[in-house]
C-alpha cells in the first residue's frame, strides 16, 4: 500500500506571519531603523528685534519650501545689505543674529 505523502501549503496567513506581521503591523525596526530623536530640527529665529517689516519677510520667505522663493528672498536680502553699506549705515544686530 502506498504511503500518502502530504507536502504543506503555506496558507497566507502563515505566509505573511514569516515576513514581520500583516499589513500595517510593526515588528519594532522598520528596516533597520532605531528610534531617535530628530536632531537636525531647529526652532526658527526670533524676528520680533527686526525694526524693517521688509527685511522680515525676507528672513520668512527663506524658511519656505519652494526654491524660487527662497532665491528671490535671498536677493532682497542682498539688496537691503548693499543699500545700508552704500548709505554708510551699519545693518542691526537682530539681522546679523537672524542671519
């Protein structure tokens, strides 16, 4: 009489089981990853000891995400710097601390 041989299937429940968990489910290292703090985040400056509203919005408009804001920010910024060298006036010590 022959021997039945029985050869198991992995059932998907099982199948999933082997690679960390179902959907969604956490193992604790997601890829290798260990739990930090974000080191590189920084709380924004303190422009409230700016006297020009101008040169404030410029500081904000550097903080912003889209490229061309930041580089039209940055050369406002250089205009405000070349008009206070050009008229012989120093820029304000909240504006070199900002920067």
């Amino acid at each position: 009489m022959p021997r039945k041989q029985f050869t198991s299937q992995a059932s998907s429940g099982r199948a999933v089981t082997g690679f960390g968990g179902g959907f969604g489910a956490s193992t604790g290292s997601t890829f290798g990853a260990t739990l930090s703090p974000l080191g590189y985040v920084t709380e924004p400056p303190d422009f409230s000891a700016i006297s020009d509203p101008n040169t404030v919005v410029s500081f904000k408009n550097l903080s912003k995400k889209d490229s061309t804001t930041k580089a039209k920010a940055l050369e406002e910024l250089q205009s405000i710097v070349s008009a206070h060298t050009e008229n012989g006036s120093e820029i304000e010590e909240p504006v070199l601390e900002a920067w």
